[in-house]
C-alpha cells in the first residue's frame, strides 16, 4: 500500500469513529451566535482595540518583517511586555508569536538532564508537546490531584522539578487547586508553571488571571504562560516571570529566537486590549461572564445534561459518545450557533464534549437564544 492510500485508509477509519475534522471558514458579516470563540470580554471588536491596531499597522507595515533579535521587536512589543509584567505582577514578560510555542520555549528552559516534569493529566497540548520536546522524566499525575503531586516530588527528591498545571483547565473549565500546588512546590523546592491562557483577563484583581487571584503573582518559584488570543482578543503568547528566566528564553530559547516576531499590529492591539480589561471596563464584562456561566451551566444541569461548575468562562457539556458529540454540533449549526466540539485525541480523559465559550460581547438574548439551542438539539 502506497504512503498516499495508507493517509486515505486512515483518515476512512477517523470518518467512522466521528473523528474527522473540516476547517470552516468564516465570512466578516457572520450572523451565528458565537458559543465557540475564546474573545471572553468581546474586546477583539473594540473600538480602541481597532484603533490601536490600525495605527500600528500604518506605522510598521503588516508583518515584523524578522525574528524578534534580528528586526522584529518594535516599540510596540516593548510597551505590551512591560505592561503584562506589570498586571501579572511579574519580574518581566516575553511576547511570543504564540501561545504555543510560548510553552514550548518555557518547558525546554525550565528543564535539563536531571529534571523531572510533574503534569496534570488534563494539560493542553502545548504543555504535553513542550514536555515531549524538553526530554524531561515526565509524571503525569490524576487531574487535580495534590497528594499525588505530593508523592511524584517526594519520589523525584534530589532532582531538579517543575510541576506544570493550567489555573482554568480548557477540557471543563475547572480550576487548579493553585494555592495547595504552590505549597507543596515550595515544600520541595520545585518551581510551578501555569498556563493561565483561560484565566488571564477572566479571574484575579483587574483580570490579572489565575495566578493572580490565588495569590501567587510575583512569587519566585512561578511562572505563568498565557496566550494573548483569549480575554485580550488577539494573537501571540507570554511568558512571564522571575527576570533571570526571561534573560535565559532571549539567549537561549529556539521558539524565541528562530521564530518571526508577532505583527506589531497584534501586538498593539492586545496593548490597548490589556488596558480594557484591567479597567473598569473590564470589570463590568468579567461579572456579566461570571453570570452568564453560571446560569449556563446550572440551566443545562436542570436539563439532565452533565455540566461542571465553570470557573472562569468555559462550559463544558459531555456528549454520550465522538459521533453524538458532532451531531450535537451540526444540529446547533443548523440552528445559528456555533459551540465547540471536543473529541479524541484532544481529550486527555477520552470522553467527547461540547464546549461552550461565554463572550461577555455577545447581546444577552443573543446568549440565551445559544444556550436554548444547545439544549433543543441534544442527543
């Protein structure tokens, strides 16, 4: 069998486990209720979000035009990544292209011959990709399971460790016990690491994220990554933490230094996006959030549906099985909303979901309307 009809068969045996995938796109005018989006605060349409990113645009033109050590790091990406230091409370930030590859820059910076790598079993991909990568001894231990955290650093004694979780876990929107976490790393001398990518702008004092609103920013033995593509609306990735870090991800780290820089417009838009949400601003849309997940998620309860409490701004809805999970999806479509539909492998736990991303942006009714939807054409 030849290279191109072993693709075929294989992708013939995903169709029938409702495990294939299309990519959709968009027109600018799109009329669907948007439950799938992770623009939490609606900021990616802002006014001032728009405004700022055009004005960078006419300025330095439509891409960085290099890597950020060669020409790509602009006023604009200084600006942003003193600002995120400051709202995260943090030594200093370092503005990626991506999310991504912002984890994948940290996990190989953090780790060595000797470490050994703690992970919750519900990280995302990009902590699971960056742990393979780094090379590092990986524990993966029960989600939001402390005591075996416990036990995985009391094995790992005398080695180098970091434990790696998320603050609001993108499967069911669930948080991290951060404060346990953060004494049991101290007690063992490891570092955490958290994705704050759900938390940022969502949670904590002025939306500072997850981190923050566990009390841990600025603590020495944290580091917190986030994507810039959810509360703030744009695109790009940060890490942020203790200045010696971010001095050894600019010498040393590949995702950095051979990557192009993020587009100063983006960069200068998610500016101008950070101030939003940590204003005022964002308070109001962070309580109308908090609202309408909760009343989400308790309405799809009352339905007989299986919906965790969300933390932030994520719902999580389980479907009986991949094929239902995309049935679901499709009869929401044909009813004008989108939801997000979660099926292996991009499920640690093998079970399939719907998701449902709240966008304080989006007119209540509008909201509600989705939420109705959602219930009407379920399996």
């Amino acid at each position: 069998m030849s290279w191109l009809a072993q693709l075929e068969r294989r992708a013939e045996l995903r169709a029938r486990a409702g495990l294939a995938r299309r990519v959709r796109p968009r027109p600018p005018a799109d009329r669907v209720v948007d439950l799938a989006g992770n623009d939490y605060l609606g900021l990616s349409q802002h006014p001032e979000v728009l405004a700022a990113a055009a004005g960078a645009l006419a300025a330095y033109g439509l891409g960085a035009t290099g890597s950020r050590l060669v020409r790509g790091s602009t006023d604009a990406h200084a600006g942003l990544e003193e600002e995120l230091a400051g709202w995260l409370g943090a030594g200093r930030a370092l503005v990626y292209s991506s999310g991504y590859l912002a984890n994948l820059g940290v996990l190989a910076a953090l780790t060595g011959p000797r470490t050994v790598l703690v992970a919750d079993a519900h990280c995302h991909a990009s902590l699971v990709d960056g742990a393979r990568l780094a090379g590092a001894a990986t524990v993966t231990t029960p989600h939001r399971d402390v005591a075996a955290v416990d036990a995985a650093l009391r094995e790992a004694a005398g080695a180098r460790a970091v434990v790696v979780t998320e603050s609001v876990f993108s499967v069911d929107g669930d948080a991290a016990p951060l404060p346990e976490l953060h004494r049991v790393v101290r007690r063992y001398g490891a570092v955490l690491l958290v994705d704050d990518a759900h938390g940022l702008g969502v949670l904590g004092p002025g939306g500072a994220g997850g981190v923050a609103d566990a009390g841990l920013a600025g603590e020495p033995d944290v580091v917190v990554t986030a994507t810039l593509s959810k509360a703030l609306g744009g695109a790009g990735g940060v890490v942020a933490g203790p200045e010696p870090l971010i001095r050894h991800l600019v010498d040393t780290g590949r995702t950095f230094i051979f990557d192009t820089a993020l587009p100063p417009a983006v960069a200068a838009g998610a500016h101008a996006a950070l101030r939003l949400a940590s204003s005022g601003v964002g308070d109001a849309r962070r309580a109308e959030l908090r609202r309408r997940a909760g009343a989400a998620a308790a309405r799809l309860r009352r339905a007989g549906l299986t919906a965790p409490d969300p933390a932030a701004g994520l719902v999580s809805v389980c479907a009986p099985s991949a094929e239902a999970a995309v049935e679901w999806a499709a009869g929401c479509a044909a009813r004008g909303v989108a939801v997000g539909c979660f099926r292996p492998p991009a499920t640690p736990d093998h079970r399939s979901r719907l998701r449902l991303t709240v966008n304080a942006g989006v007119p209540r009714t509008d909201f509600e309307a989705g939420v109705a939807a959602v219930l009407e054409s379920a399996p």
